[in-house]
C-alpha cells in the first residue's frame, strides 16, 4: 500500500505539470541570479536606482519644507523599494534613526514607488514627491557620493598588500585584466594590531536577496568577519554591511548603491591572553565605512560565524568566497605598534556631514584630498 500511495502521489503531480514532493525537474531548477560587475551591461534599472537628496514639504505650511534623502533599490524584474530619511542620506545629515520604507514598481522610464502618505516617481536625475491628494510637495537631485578616504595613499611603513599588480603578500590572487582583485584570497603574512584600508566593489545583482545579494567578508586573521554584502537602503542589521557578523549591527547602515567604489578602515586590536592560555581582554575594533564611523570601540569576546578560533597568534587576514563576485582594491596596512595604539586618532572625519555628498567633505587630519581628487596620509598615526 506505501508503494502504491507514493506511486500515486508521483503520477498526479506529473498530471499536473508538477515536480513531485522534494523532486525538481532538470529544467525546473533555478539558474542563480545575475551579476553584474559594471554599469554599461546593468540596464535602465540601474539607472533609476540610487540615492537622491532634495528637500520635501512634510507639513501644510510652506514653511514646513526639510532636507530629505531617498535610496531606490532596484529588486529585479520591475520591482523596487526604497528608503526615505528625513534631514538627509545616512552619514550625510539623517540623525533621528527613523527610516520610511516605500514600494513600486516601473512604468516606463520611471519608477512609481507608494507609502501610505506620499507617493514618490523618480526617472533616474530626479524624485518627485506627490502627497495623498496628487499635489507636488518635494524634489530630490540625484547624487553620487565617494568616500572621503577613497584612494587613501599607503604612509610611509605601511605594507601594501594589493596596488593592482601581481603580488606575493597574497595567496594566488584572482586579479582582472584592469588591474582588480576577485574575492578568494588571504594574506601570506600573519598580522597582530593593524590598521587596515581596502576599497571594495559590490556587484549589481538585483534578483539575489539577503546573503545572497554580493556576499563577501574581511574576514580579519580569519576570525572575525567584518560582512561584506550589497546592504544598499536596508535598516543595516547584524548580519548586513559594516556589521561584525551574527554579533553586532553598525551604528549606521553605510552602505553606497552596488557597482560604486566604497572603503573600509579597519583599526583592529587582538585578544590578549595570559602564559596559561586563558584570555585576559577581548578584541576590540573600530570600522569607518565610507568615512563614516559605525563600529565605535566595539568589543568583541569570540570569534564570528565560520572564523577560525580565537588565540594568542596572529594569523593570515582572508578576503571570503561567498560565491559572489566582488572587487577589492587598494589595499594596505600599518601594523600598530605602543606609540599607534588609540583608535580614535586615526581616522578624523565627521561623524554625520552637512547637507552635500561626502565627496565635497574636506575631511581634517590624517587624510588630505590632492588636486587630482586622490586622498593620501600627511599625518602621523597617534
């Protein structure tokens, strides 16, 4: 009776056009979804998406108008979703952690996205912010910001672990024929306290959701895992970009629109433990995405997800293999010795800017933009 019940269920699901229970036909399975590593192949979608910023008449005084940041998210096959923040972007002006979440989908050329109060239509240079009753209350520029350590030169007494040529400090580095490395490596050397600058691309992948959206990871001495992933417009939780994976969030969701250059610096200081083995203080680290700080001191009592477990030695540093393509560059690191302990001294930059891209920021101390729009180090790490 078990075998002619099995059998039976088999036969109607053929009937029906359908792969049994726990069965996927060969042409039924789902090929993964698309990357794409630059913009001329990405479509008018990536076009529409982004970050706008302009200024909306949220009350019926026109007095009333504020500063507001959008970022659309293209979410593949006509959909998409977007995040409002009122005051400005994240990192640029927003300040009050609220953030309002609409839907839409394409018409056309534009994008129509809806909340309960607002409408919003944005055509790829402009948002246009429509209230209930059809009346124009806001407009919003887009805007394309770059990080204000973006091409941060390596100081004197760095290591260079990556400049866009063939190198030995890595473990058989996948690099482009443009001079970019893949995702898939590890340093050759062990490093203890460092200080740690990469920039990094994330592929446009608009159907991949979740971990599966340009998924990579600093993975620091191949214990703490610093979330490399497409994050764009999302509330930035633990397991998103700037996060210390599955453990803490960022304290701003930082995250810049995919196939967009964005840097990291990482200060990072390692556990400490005692002749007989038991640890004494924990790791502690200090994350700038962007320029922007959201990883403040963070302590951190274990190693994350898959990382290696904890101990006194310092180990190699991997950039993961998540099965996405992501490009990484400029790559370098101070080794941090008593004189460059404090992590607060390294990077100064301003924690929330005003109400323009971070590209137009003239970040003070260590780092100096160049007539060629290049930053590099003029400073000395205190």
């Amino acid at each position: 009776m078990r075998k002619l019940h099995i059998f039976s269920i088999l036969a109607a699901s053929l009937c029906w056009g359908m792969a049994p229970p726990g069965v996927l036909a060969q042409s039924e399975k789902k090929s993964p979804p698309k990357a794409y590593l630059n913009r001329e192949d990405a479509g008018l979608e990536y076009q529409l998406q982004g970050e706008y910023r302009g200024w909306q008449r949220s009350l019926a005084s026109d007095r009333s108008s504020r500063s507001v940041g959008l970022q659309v998210i293209d979410l593949g096959k006509g959909k998409f979703a977007a995040s409002k923040y009122y005051d400005g972007l994240p990192g640029a002006g927003w300040r009050d952690h609220q953030r309002f979440e609409y839907h839409g989908e394409l018409s056309g050329n534009i994008v129509r996205l809806a909340a309960a109060d607002y409408t919003i239509e944005a055509d790829g240079r402009t948002a246009v912010i429509f209230s209930r009753d059809g009346m124009r209350c806001g407009e919003l520029k887009k805007v394309e910001r770059v990080s204000p350590t973006m091409g941060a030169a390596p100081p004197p007494g760095a290591i260079v672990l990556f400049s866009g040529k063939p190198t030995d400090a890595l473990v058989k580095p996948k690099i482009t024929a443009d001079g970019l490395l893949r995702e898939g490596t590890q340093t050759t050397q062990a490093f203890g306290d460092m200080r740690l600058h990469l920039e990094f691309m994330l592929p446009f992948k608009p159907q991949g959701r979740g971990q599966d959206r340009g998924n990579s990871g600093v993975y620091v001495q191949g214990r703490y895992e610093v979330q490399v992933l497409d994050s764009y417009g999302l509330a930035g939780i633990e397991n998103e970009c700037g996060s210390i994976y599955r453990i803490k969030r960022p304290e701003v969701n930082m995250c810049l629109p995919p196939l967009t250059w964005q840097t990291y610096d990482i200060d990072f200081t390692m556990p400490r433990f005692a002749a007989d083995g038991k640890k004494i203080s924990n790791m502690e680290i200090t994350i700038w995405q962007n320029g922007v700080l959201v990883q403040d001191r963070a302590v951190i009592a274990s190693k994350t997800g898959a990382g290696l477990p904890e101990g006194p030695d310092p180990l190699p540093t991997k950039l993961q293999d998540h099965n996405n393509p992501v490009l990484y560059r400029n790559i370098w690191l101070i080794p941090k010795t008593a004189e460059t302990s404090a992590s607060s001294s390294w990077v100064k930059l301003p924690l929330s800017g005003p109400p323009t891209p971070l590209n137009q920021f003239s970040p003070p101390g260590l780092f100096t933009r160049g007539a060629n729009g290049i930053y590099s180090i003029t400073a000395q790490c205190r």
